[in-house]
C-alpha cells in the first residue's frame, strides 16, 4: 500500500513495502550510510521471501556507515545488536549525543526517512530527488564527522550502563542525591558523578529531559 507525493517521493507503508521497491538497491549497493534514534528503526530483520537484510549487503561487499544516538548504547539488547552489525565485513559505527533524522541513503540515489507509526505501521518516505538527496546526504555527513567511534564512547559509559536503570527509577522518584546514593551504595559525589555520565549518554541537559529520552527510547 503506497501513496505518491511526487514523481521522486513515494510514502511507503510497512518494512515490507519499502523492501519491495528497495531490494535491488540494497542488494547492488556499493555505500550505505544509516542514522538511528532508536534499536528498532531500522531493526528489520527480513527482506522480500525472507531474506535477511544485512545478507543482501554483505554478498557485495558494500561501505557501511552507521551513527547511533548514544542513548541507545544503555539499551540491554545493544551488545547483542552491535554484534550483529559488526558481523558484516565493510561496516563502522559511530555514535552521536545529537538527536538524528533517522536515514538510510544508498549510493546517494536513494533516501529512506523513517516516519510515523500509525496503526501498529510506521511510514517511510522513499525520496530520489536529487536536491533532496544531496541534501539530507549533507546532514548525514555532518553528523557523522561530529560523531565519536562507537568504542570510545562505549568505555565512556560503560560503568554507568548497568545502573543506568535504577538511576532513572530513582530520578523518576524524585529521590534526593544523599538518599539515592545510598540506596546504591555509591558516596553522594560518585552518584552525582554517574548522574552526568548517563545524561551526557542521553543527550540530555536537565535531569528531566534525562527522563523524557529515556521514554523515548524504551529505557523506562
């Protein structure tokens, strides 16, 4: 089911939808470039008959480049994913504080925006406008300059990932620092310290919009 905009603009709804019109794309690609806010995104796991996703741009060996916003790296499942990812042979991953339009472009012939969920089906857009194209390839790189190797950012935050769930429980609570501490055992300075750490990974500058993100991205 799709709906026409333009000429070089369809709005596509459902993964399944997208992979019918992009699967020759992926497959033959030479260069991906990909920005995700969020795991699920572009978490599909199959293309048209089944075929897995990353299958069809491992078979050609294609450039891919990969910025996450750093908040997903609090995600229990990310190791798992990263994983998965860093399986295929050609791929770097680079993660940003900033929040993202969240993008595929590939060979910069193509963009998928990721839109809306309605109804259980999110909407993308598939946008081949070559001004349009050029233009969100622009953003894309961008982000991907100001963005820090995933590693590096992975060991920033390492120690605070396991209490990154209590923390936001306790800030949620509206727990003071001394009580908060306490109850995890860390001195008041420590905590306050592991509080920075974890809104420096959301993104967030106020301990409220710490909270807000997280929501966001499925940690509370």
């Amino acid at each position: 089911m799709h709906q026409r905009t333009a000429e070089s603009v369809a709005v596509v709804h459902g993964e399944q939808e997208v992979f019918r019109r992009t699967a020759h794309l992926f497959a033959n690609a030479t260069e991906i470039a990909c920005a995700a806010n969020h795991l699920a995104t572009w978490g599909w796991s199959n293309g048209p008959e089944g075929t897995p996703v990353a299958e069809l741009t491992r078979r050609n060996g294609a450039r891919i480049r990969k910025v996450y916003r750093s908040g997903i790296l609090l995600d229990p499942t990310w190791a798992q994913r990263l994983e998965v990812v860093q399986t295929h042979p050609a791929v770097q991953v680079r993660v940003t504080t900033d929040e993202l339009n969240e993008t595929v472009i590939i060979d910069g012939r193509l963009v998928i925006l990721a839109g809306d969920r309605r109804a259980g089906e999110r909407t993308y857009s598939l946008i081949t406008d070559r001004a349009a194209v050029l233009g969100v390839t622009s953003l894309f790189e961008a982000a991907w300059r100001s963005a820090t190797d995933h590693a590096l950012f992975d060991a920033q935050i390492a120690e605070i990932r396991g209490l990154a769930p209590q923390v936001l429980d306790l800030l949620a609570q509206g727990v003071k620092d001394e009580a908060a501490a306490r109850i995890l055992g860390l001195g008041v300075r420590t905590y306050r310290r592991r509080v920075a750490e974890l809104m420096t990974a959301l993104g967030a500058e106020s301990r409220f919009q710490a909270g807000v993100r997280a929501r966001e991205i499925g940690l509370v």
